[in-house]
C-alpha cells in the first residue's frame, strides 16, 4: 500500500487549491478578473493535456489492481486543479457562458474534485476500497465527456460529427429569406465566432432577437436602416480594418451576400418573408436566385478525399490533373492527345470520377467508352468535348450529369436529337454549339427551355461578314 | 513557399542538417500549433502563407492569359480616351497646374512650348455600353461589348526600356522574373509537351523599339519557367529537329544516356539547374512532336484565316500570331506574350499610327470573337495595351496631320477581355486634357494583383526567396482591382 511519504505541503498546496477552485465557482459572478489573470487563462489549452494523460493513466493502473504510485497521482491532481483553475478564468473570457462552456465547466470541476478526493483517500491508505475502484470508472468517463466538450467549444460542435450533413442542406424552391437565406450567410461566416460558447465583442448572431440586441457596441442590426447597422458597417470596411467582419484570414462575404443582408434588413428583417412573397422587380429576389444557384462551390466540400499520390499515378504527359484551389478536393483535367491514343488514357480516370469537376477532352477522338466514363463522373460541372467525333448516340450518355454549368460541344456531329438530352441540364450557364447539326428550331427550342442560357453558336453572321468582307480603316488618313 | 520547392524540385540537396532544422521545426509547431490557442501565433499571415507550388490559392476564373503587348506605346488620346477640349483648345499652352511638374523625356525637354494638340482621328460611341473608340480601330469598336477599357492606367517609368521592363517584371530594372514566368512557377503547365510561356514577336511599320530576351527571362526562377520564343517560318524553335539520319529513337537512347550522366553530376553536386536541363530535354523531345503540329496553320479552315484578316497567312504578322495565340492556348499554353513593335510615334503620327492600327485592329478583335465562339473566353483572359501613354501636347512641329506625341507615364489606356473581367465596361477618367487621372487610377502593381487574382493566386502568397530577400511580382504593393471583376 502506499506509504504516506510526500512532504505535508504538498497536501496544502492541493487542499489551498481545491478551496480556491470552489470559491471561484461559487462567487463567479462577483469576481473581476484582472488582465495577468486572464492571461493565465490562455494556457488552459496547454496544460489540459497532462490531466487527461496523467489521471487516465493512474486510473487505468488503479482499475488493474495494480499500485498507483503515489507521485503519479499527486502530479495528476495538481495538473487537474491547476487546469480547471486556467479553465474557469478562460471562461470568464465569455459572457454568458453557453450551455457548452456550462457543462465543460462544471465537469472539469467534477474532475478536479474527484481526483482530489482520491488523492485524499489514499494519503489516508484508502487505496483499494470499492470507493476508489467507483472513482477511477467516473473519472475516466468524466475527463473523457470534459475532453469532448472542449473540444467542442473549439473545434465547433459538429466537429465529430459524421462529416456534413447539415450545412449542406439545399435551399428549397421558396425558401424563407431569414431562415434559409440570410441565416444561412450568418452560419457560414459569423455564427463561428458569435454564438452563446464564443460570443466575440459580447455579440450573438443566432436569432434576429439577439442581432437587434447587438453587443459591446450597441444594436448589429437596425430594422429598415441597413446604413446604420454595426453588421453592415464592419462588412463594407476595407479588408485591412481591424473592425472588417469577419476577420482577418476567414472567407469575406461575397459581394451578392452583403447585399442580401442589407435588402433583408432594409424591408424590415421579417422572419416570415418567403421568396414568393417578392415580387420580380424587387433587387431581392434577384438576389436571393442568385444565391440559389451558386450553392455549386460549397459543394465541393463534401467531395471524397483523394490523395496526391493517386493524382500523380493517374497523370501522365498527356493528362493533366490538377486542383482546381489548394486544399481541395475538386479536381480539373486537361487531356491532350497522345501519338498513340488508346481510350484507357480517360477511362483509367474512373478511380477518381467523382472528383473531376472539369474535364477537357477537346480535340480527343472520344467515342463511346469515353462518354461511358464522362456519365460516371457525377460532379461534372464543366465538360469540353468540343471538336469530336461525337453523335447523337454518344452524346445521349450525358444524361445524368445535372451539375453542368459550362458545356462545349461545337464541331461535333450532333443534331436536333441532342436537343432533349440539353433541355434537361438546368444548371447549365453556357453552352457553346457553333459548327454542329443543330438547326434554328433546335436553337430556339432551348432558348424557350433554358431562358437563363447564354447560347452561342458563333459569331452573328452580320459581324462575321463585315469582318471577312473588307478592311474598313480609314483610307483618308493613309 | 521556398521550403516546399526544396522538397518538390530537389529531394537530392534534402541532407542531414536540413532535415534536422525540418524535423526540429515540425515537432516544435506541432506541438504549439495543437496546445496554444489556434490565432495566437498566426499574427498577419493568412492560411495561404505555406501553399503548396503549382496549385492555384483559390478557385481561378481564368486558366491562361494572352498578353497582345504594344511595344512602342500607342496614343491613348488617337484611341481609347476621347478628349474634346483638346479640339477646343488646340494650340493652347498645356497649363502648368495641369503638367505640375512632371518631368520629361529627353526629347521635348527643350520644347518651350507644350500646344494642346487634338486627335487627328474621329471618336464615336459603340455597342451598348457606348465606350468612345477611335476610328483607326473599326474592328474593335465593333467588339466594345466585350471588352473593359481602362483609362486610367499610370506608371513611374518615362522611358520604353524601364516601362516596358516595370509592365513585363513588375519592376523598371531588369533582372526579376517576367509575368509569364511567375504564373508558370505558380500555376504550373497544362499541358507537358509545351512550354507553359510562349512569347511570339511581330513588327509594324512605325517607329519601333528593340524587344530582348531579358523581357521573357525566369529571373532568379528556375529557367525551366522562361519564355520559349517560337518564329515564324519553318523552324519555330531553333535546333529542334533532329539532323537528319538521326531516328527518334535513337534520340531517346541519347537522352536516356546523357540524362543518367546528369543525374550522376547531380548527386555530386544538388546543382538545380541541372535537374533543370534534365526536364528541359525531355521537354524538347517532346515539343518535337507537339510543336509543329501547333504551329501549322494550314489546318485552319478559310473562314477563320478571314475572320483574322489576309495577314493571318503570312507567318510573323501580327494577325498570324494571333490566331497562332488561339491555337496555343487551345492546347494548354498558360501565358501567351505577343508583342507588336511599331507604336511609338514622336513624329508622324497620324499616318504611323494608322498604318500600325490596321496591323492589330482586326486580328485583335478576331481573337476575341474566335475565343468567345470556342467558348474560350469563360477561362482566356486577354490583354491589349502598351507600355506607357503619350502627351497631350504636340512634339515637334505644330502640324495637326502630322504631329507627334511624347511619352507620358500618368495617364494611358488599355483593355482586357474575359477570363473574369467584365464585359462592356470603361473603367476609370483622366481631366479634360487627357493629362492626370481624376478618377480609379490603375497602376502596373494594379495590373498584376488583378491577373494573378483571376488566375487564381494571391499575389501577397506567391513569394520567392533569393539572395536573402522575399520578392513577389507586386513587390510591395498592389490591390486587386475589384471594380473590374466579374
């Protein structure tokens, strides 16, 4: 058993420490915590490591019924004060504490007192008691739940979360302006920062209630003034403001976004607004369509991960695969045609399909087998396949890719046949048919399907003849 | 950034002490980076600041840029900036509250005089966005809907060798890296049987200004980044065929062997540039195949020779090198510089000018129209324009059919196309005399923070330690142009 064999200051160092804790979190919200004190809070993050280790380990020794030293466990339930002592003063950081902080708090303080009490029971040569063997199962449950929770605060809730599932979400047809459209920038951008675990500058952005409130400095939001809105001030400074929102090296709202939020506002920042509600001349709804369609990037998000390595084996001199940005998983590929073409040069590509979000195979003798792959590749939002022996049979295979933005299809053999399988790509932004079979009935059916369309299908004819006629400069001058 | 070239393009010169102060480095931020709080040590730098090579910072809205490089500098005032009050008060002394103090060329510095002198050619207003463009160039006006005109462009530089130096290298004295070569580093090629910077060169009548190799060097990059300068003529690139007798595969048994010798030289010495000539054989035996087959022209069917004027069949015109520019960029050449020689008229300028319109004019805008049918124009960024601007003032005799213009560095205009820059739009205003910038002034850091931008690179990011000292293309300036932006 364990000798009681530590100096006796030791013992005061713990029990002033445990009186300590427990006055601070009985007088929380009496204390005003000068700024070195604050600054102690900073190394929570650190020093949070060594309970976890040190009381996990001697509660592990402790379940196997073997000696826990007893250096070990002095070491560990000074880190567990010390940690929930940096922890409380971090805390204080945050006002109010949210729902996450409170229960982080509180069962780092349950650690705190349980290891003490163990600490107290074996000085007392308790050791193997069922008591103890109880407080070694809590423990270990407890400094795992603390653990997670913080790292919640952190990471964000959803950190261990299955990757994505709600973010995602699609706007519906006629969303709700606040609901899925303006709160929907917010949880993007801001809620991050501002929300009831971390509310910066004292501000919460989680309901509209709480942005009128505002924070240190006043109301965020003025109902019908977006001028005089905090929220639309910090957006509009200059990037290098230290006041711009949100903050340097986060993703600034796109310009549409700002504008968004300031139409919203200035109709009076209604929870009940819908889409339909406005009507088609209101810069809104424009807006708000336009938002709608460009969900398309954030997509990206939740492509599989694919690795360096994998790009290199697949790519050769004549195919080039590149990430579309750092860090991302979207991938772009170019390919070029080799002496000896041979179409596993593209459908060896298949490992990755879900991956290509733009894929050039201008200028490829491309038949079937290679539009079988094109089919596969789902998340195709920009496909070349201009100057190809495509036809109508071939081309039918692109059914399925409903993610097109940008199609390039001219000097190909396509007919009005292929008209059908167009209509259907909804998301399509440009399409370019210049030099194929398509006729003007064909064209015009489109443009009646695909109203947002830019269609090209060359230059206008009367340009085109005014260029290849005759120079016109000036003779006069010469 | 540097640290990621080590490891990318020379694993040989990784040796012990390196990998040491590496290794020390990893554990050392490891453990902060996951212990501290996260901002804590971040301090100004953003989340780009260890980018990996060759991968665009962000989603990029252009893919490759074809520079159409004036060199000379054409009058602003004969065709993108329409200034009335130059008709008004022709013959008038420039005030000197408007010249306040701008210091001149050698060359009018004796002039006592400085007479307003109007444009000899008419303006009028084209397509819908009514954008003034002067008659010498019909083919553009034309195409004005597709274009952004910025008036307001400025440099420092007063003479064509810094200025053309400052727009090629973002500085006026040589020796850094061209911009073709600094979007090749960062960017990467897209397609590995060529060069990934291809400048093509062509001459008009005017009064032109020498071009050297310095303008498409890599600078202190890696040479494998340089412009490739390709003819006209049937040998593009000098010494590329093989001898005859010579069989391509004894080629590739020659390279095979003289490449592990390299190698052997390598491990010797962890000299990069050899690497560097390693890759740039192989790039040559394969631009062997590649090459001609960009280059021939004849593949073109009559209508589109037609559209870039009769011109585009004699090689090493202007309207040759671009649609030779198209055909580029279609088979993945990142940065396609062409320069056209001819623009800087001192004296004459009426006619010269004319005459150097005509070269560009239609081939210009042809280009335009051929990129935007191949749908070309969603990821090309073309830019059009010329080193510096020239006086409002007349040079030499006061004879408004045959005047000439000096450089002027505060005020000239230019214009760009596609690759996220919006359509239809003139952007920025210099005063009534065409002398000063009034309104969104554009200088050359500008230019490229806003080029790399769409190209996806953050011009703050793409940084390149040398000889102790962190360079970028913008140096230490330059905003991205958002107004412009798509």
């Amino acid at each position: 058993m364990a000798q009681k064999n530590s100096s006796p200051w030791v013992d005061y160092v713990i029990f002033g420490l445990t009186v300590f804790l427990v006055f601070c979190l009985i007088f929380e919200s009496f204390i005003d915590l000068p700024s070195l004190v604050a600054w102690l809070g900073r190394w929570h993050p650190l020093i949070l490591h060594f309970p976890i280790v040190l009381l996990l380990m001697a509660a592990a020794i402790g379940l196997f019924n073997r000696i826990v030293p007893k250096l070990l466990l002095t070491i560990a339930t000074l880190s567990a004060l010390v940690t929930a002592i940096t922890g409380f003063f971090l805390g204080t950081e945050t006002v109010p504490k949210g729902d996450l902080i409170l229960w982080h708090q509180w069962m780092g303080a349950g650690v705190a007192f349980l290891a003490v009490l163990w600490y107290w029971l074996s000085t007392n040569h308790l050791q193997q008691t069922y008591l103890v063997k109880g407080i070694q199962v809590i423990l270990i449950l407890l400094v795992g739940f603390t653990g997670h929770f913080g790292g919640m605060i952190t990471h964000g809730e959803d950190f261990l979360a299955m990757p994505r599932s709600k973010k995602l979400e699609k706007i519906p047809e006629n969303p709700l302006i606040y609901e899925h459209i303006v709160h929907r920038v917010l949880d993007n951008s801001c809620i991050g920062c501002h929300n009831p675990n971390k509310s910066k500058g004292e501000l919460l952005m989680t309901s509209i209630g709480e942005l009128i409130k505002g924070g240190e400095s006043g109301p965020a939001l003025v109902v019908g003034d977006p001028v005089n809105s905090e929220l639309i001030r910090r957006l509009h400074l200059p990037m290098e403001d230290e006041e711009h929102m949100p903050p340097d090296g986060k993703k600034p709202l796109s310009d549409n976004e700002i504008q968004i939020l300031e139409r919203w506002i200035a109709l009076g920042a209604s929870d009940t607004l819908k889409l339909s509600d406005l009507d088609n001349s209101e810069p809104l709804a424009g807006m708000v369509k336009k938002m709608m369609e460009e969900g398309t990037s954030n997509s990206w998000a939740k492509l599989p991960k694919v690795a360096d390595s994998t790009l290199q084996n697949l790519a050769s001199d004549y195919v080039t695969i590149q990430r579309i940005s750092s860090n991302s998983q979207a991938l772009s590929i170019s390919v070029f045609l080799p002496p000896d073409y041979d179409p596993k040069n593209i459908t060896d590509l298949k490992r990755i399909s879900n991956n290509i979000i733009e894929l050039d195979l201008s200028g490829i003798p491309i038949g079937e087998k290679e539009m079988e792959f094109v089919a596969m590749c789902k998340n195709l939002e920009w496909l070349e396949v201009d100057r190809t022996p495509l036809t109508d049979t071939e081309f039918d295979k692109l059914k399925g890719l409903a993610q097109l933005r940008v199609l390039k299809a001219y000097e190909t053999g396509i007919t009005d046949k292929s008209v059908a399988v167009l209509k259907d790509f909804k998301g399509l932004k440009s399409l370019y048919l210049w030099e194929t079979q398509i006729s003007e009935v064909g064209f015009t059916e489109l443009k009646e399907a695909l109203p947002n369309l830019i269609l090209d299908h060359g230059i206008d004819p009367e340009l085109k003849r005014e260029f290849i006629e005759k120079d016109t400069i000036v003779d006069s001058i010469q | 950034m540097e640290e990621d070239k080590s490891k990318s393009e020379n694993p040989l010169k990784v040796n012990r002490r390196h990998f040491f102060s590496q290794l020390s480095v990893g554990i050392g931020s490891l453990a902060l980076g996951s212990l501290l709080i996260p901002d804590l040590f971040k301090g100004g730098k953003g989340p780009l600041a260890s980018q990996p090579l060759g991968i665009p910072h962000f989603a990029p809205k252009a893919k490759r840029v074809i520079y159409l490089f004036q060199s000379g500098a054409p009058s602003q005032l004969e065709s993108f900036d329409y200034k009335p009050t130059l008709t008004k008060r022709m013959g008038e002394d420039l005030p000197e509250s408007i010249r306040n103090g701008q210091r001149l060329t050698g060359m009018t510095s004796g002039q006592d005089k400085f007479p307003l002198m109007p444009s000899a050619a008419k303006f009028a207003q084209h397509g819908k966005s009514g954008a003034w463009v002067s008659e010498f160039f019909p083919h553009i006006a034309k195409i004005a809907d597709e274009i952004c005109i910025v008036r307001s462009m400025h440099t420092e530089a007063i003479n064509h060798d810094p200025a053309i130096t400052f727009f090629q290298t973002g500085s006026q004295q040589s020796g850094r890296p061209s911009m073709g070569s600094w979007m090749s580093y960062g960017l990467g090629s897209e397609n590995q049987n060529l060069p990934s910077f291809v400048v093509l060169t062509s001459r008009g009548k005017g009064n032109s200004q020498g071009l050297y190799s310095k303008l498409w060097s890599s600078g202190f990059l890696d040479s494998k980044h340089q412009g490739v300068l390709l003819r006209s003529g049937k040998d593009p690139v000098l010494y590329l065929n093989d001898p005859d007798g010579l069989s391509r595969s004894d080629k590739r048994h020659l390279l095979d062997h003289v490449s592990s010798l390299n190698k052997i030289h390598h491990v010797e010495t962890g000299d990069d540039e050899i690497e560097s000539r390693i890759a740039q054989y192989e790039m040559a035996y394969r631009m062997q195949m590649s090459v001609p087959d960009v280059m021939d022209i004849k593949k073109e069917p009559e209508s589109i020779i037609k559209l870039y004027g009769e011109d585009s069949q004699v090689p090493g015109t202007y309207a040759a090198n671009c649609l030779q520019a198209r055909r580029l960029a279609e088979s993945g050449v990142r940065f396609i510089q062409l320069y056209h020689q001819g623009w800087d008229q001192h004296g004459n300028l009426p006619n010269e000018m004319a005459g150097q319109a005509k070269d560009v004019d239609q081939a210009s805008a042809a280009l335009i129209l051929d990129l935007k049918q191949r749908g070309m124009l969603e990821d090309t960024l073309v830019i059009w324009g010329g080193e510096f601007g020239r006086t409002n003032y007349c040079q030499g005799n006061f004879d408004p059919k045959n005047y000439g213009r000096d450089h002027h560095p505060r005020a000239f205009s230019i214009w760009m196309a596609g690759g996220g820059i919006k359509p239809g739009i003139t952007y920025g205003e210099t005063d009534e005399f065409g002398y000063n910038i009034v309104k969104n002034p554009v200088h050359i850091n500008d230019f490229h923070a806003t080029i790399m931008n769409n190209l996806g690179l953050d011009h703050e990011q793409l940084i390149y330690k040398y000889q102790g000292r962190r360079f970028r293309l913008t140096d230490v300036a330059g905003n991205v142009v958002n107004d412009i932006l798509t």
